[in-house]
C-alpha cells in the first residue's frame, strides 16, 4: 500500500500556509513601522535632554538655535533634512518658554511613512507641561 499525501490535504496545507504568512506580513510592516518611529522617540529625548540643559543655564529657551540641539547638515549631525540614513527630519522652534522639537516623517527614497506623518514633543516649562503628540502642526493647548 502506497503511503502519500492526498491532493486535498496538500490544498488545505497550502491554504493554511497562505493565511499565515499573509498574517505575518502585516505584523512585519507594523513592526518595521514601531522601529522607525522609535528613531524619531529616541533622537527626540536628545534633543530635549539638551534643550533642558540649556534652559536651566539660560533661564530661557530663546537663542537655542538647531545646532546647540545637534541639528545640521553634517553626516555626523541629527538631519534638519531628509537623508538616506534617517526615516525623518528634525526641527525645533522656541520662545522664551516653551520649545516645539518636532520630527518630521521623511517620505522619499522609498521610506513611504505607514504611520504618522510627524511626531511632535512638546516642552512648556511655564505650565510644567512636557508632552508628546503626533500631529501635523505644533503643540496646542
């Protein structure tokens, strides 16, 4: 007696496998997305460690220009541009209390955003507010 599989099991297989990987596939696009967004998180509590540091020197957040933040067009430099080796670009925008640093979702050179366009961090230290939001424009409240 011949032992193999029968057509319709190998269909079934195969239906299963499709499913699982169509499943897989949107989770690794999800995930992929999580990882660029955490640039943006992690090259954004930079600039706030730096912008805070120098308000508490100051006494103010005017004068902080993108460079005493590390922003620039220098390879070694946080872009305040879209660049090959970012998935956003960096801006900051102060008055004497409150400073706006904002990444901005890079959507050329294939890096089309599948999440949000910007992720903004928003520091007020004349209310005591320190919050992040993902928007299009810069902090409200």
């Amino acid at each position: 007696m011949n032992k193999a599989f029968t057509p319709l099991e190998l269909v079934v297989v195969i239906i299963i496998l499709g499913v699982l990987a169509t499943l897989g596939l949107t989770q690794y696009g999800r995930m992929v997305e999580k990882g660029r967004n955490a640039e943006a998180r992690q090259i954004l509590g930079q600039m706030r460690a730096l912008a805070l540091s120098y308000y508490l020197e100051n006494r103010t957040f005017q004068g902080i220009t993108a460079a005493k933040l590390g922003l620039g067009s220098a390879e070694d430099q946080i872009p305040d541009s879209c660049r090959a080796s970012h998935y956003f670009q960096y801006q900051v925008l102060t008055d004497s209390s409150w400073a706006t640093l904002a990444a901005t979702r890079c959507g050329s050179g294939g890096k089309t955003p599948q999440g949000s366009p910007s992720c903004i961090l928003c520091l007020d230290l004349y209310w005591g507010r320190d919050d992040w939001r993902v928007c299009n424009g810069t902090c409200s409240w």
